[in-house]
C-alpha cells in the first residue's frame, strides 16, 4: 500500500467500527470539560468520571468554584491522583477566567495555555470536543498507534501531532482523535496485545513493530 492507501484503510477502518462516538469524559459544557480534562493527567478516564460529579455538584462553574479552598477541592478529587497540582491549577484557572474571560472558557490554544495546569493537549481537547475547532490532541495512545501504523517516528508527541495533520484531512481531525483512542484502547494497547484483534496494524503495520510480536512470528513460521 502507498502512505495515502494506508491513511484511507485507517479512517475506512476506524468509521466502520466507531460510525458514533462516545466522548470519554463526562461533562455538561467547556469548563467542566476543562477541569475534567485536566484532572485526567496520569489518571484514568473511568476514575475522573467518578470524581467530576462529587466535585461538580459543589462547584459547576468558576464563581462557585473559587468560593472552593484549594485545600477543599483537593480533598475531593485526591482519588485521582496529582491532587496538590490540580486543585491549585483548578482554583488558579477559575479566577484568571473570571477576571480575564468572564467568566468564559477562551476558543484559542494562547489563552487556554495560559491558564495554570493547561498545556497543549488539553487546550487541544477542549478546542475540539468543547468548541469543534479543528484539532488533534496527542495522547498516550494516539502516539503509540501513529508510530505502530508508520505514520511517525515516534520521538515526541509534537511531531507525531504535526504528522497526524499533516497526514489526515482537518475536516476528519475531531473525529479520528477520538475513534483512534478508541481503537488503542479495545485493539492496540501497549500491554496484552493480541495481533489477531488488531485488524490495522496487522494490515499496515511498520514492519519492525510488526516483527518483535510473537502472532507476527508465528504466522510467518
């Protein structure tokens, strides 16, 4: 296959087993999107989806939330793990958007970025599943996946973000984040992968990845 058959194969792929797609982490609007995304750092989906409503059904917004102590937001979403860093970046975040945004959650990567505890990718989240903004956040998955597929050299995730827009069409980049978490997630996960299962990168795969996995070897004897 050419690198464009490739990409093709994967968004025919990820459209076929993904046609609806469910948003990861529950929330009702941008800053509950944006708090949950940060608390997500080093934590696990499932785990912040139990928190964000303890958490929520005290403070929902910014002006309720800095009626919050540090000390109290920490004690309630400890559980997930950072709880120092992220209740301070929670708390710090809902004053700067009361006093610099309204009280608003801002649509651009400068002033997302600015707020403490946001770095890139989760300003890319919050642009694209808050405001459907074209972008591509790069987590733990995508980046696997992109190098496993050939699609990157895998050294950082800037690059394997800037080979992902480079590679799939924008109109397509809301989405195919999503469907490729997914699929890392059910398919091609770093730890038990089974070959088998994983239809795209057995179909497409880079060879040298290919080859250290004991179904590649068996299959070729």
């Amino acid at each position: 296959m050419t690198k464009q058959e490739k990409v093709d194969y994967v968004i025919n792929t990820l459209n076929e087993l993904y046609p609806t797609i469910p948003v990861p982490l529950d929330h009702k609007d941008p800053y509950t999107l944006l708090i949950a995304v940060l608390m997500s750092a080093q934590s696990t989906d499932v785990r912040v989806n139990k928190i964000t409503p303890l958490l929520f059904a005290k403070a929902d917004n910014p002006y309720d939330m800095i009626k919050l102590s540090v000390e109290e937001i920490r004690a309630i979403i400890r559980p997930v793990g950072l709880s120092p860093m992220k209740s301070k970046g929670i708390f710090g975040l809902s004053k700067i958007l009361i006093d610099k945004h309204d009280g608003q959650v801002p649509r651009t990567y400068e002033d997302l970025e600015e707020l403490p505890a946001v770095g890139h990718k989760t300003a890319a989240v919050v642009l694209s599943q808050a405001f459907g903004i074209p972008a591509f956040p790069v987590d733990t998955h995508i980046h696997r996946l992109m190098y496993r597929w050939g699609f990157t050299n895998g050294k950082n995730v800037v690059q394997t973000e800037k080979d992902a827009k480079r590679l799939f069409p924008e109109a397509l980049w809301n989405d195919l984040h999503l469907q490729i978490i997914w699929y890392g997630r059910q398919y091609s996960p770093a730890r038990g992968w089974n070959l088998e299962k994983d239809i795209i990168t057995k179909t497409i795969g880079r060879k040298s990845v290919l080859r250290t996995h004991p179904q590649y070897l068996e299959d070729k004897i």
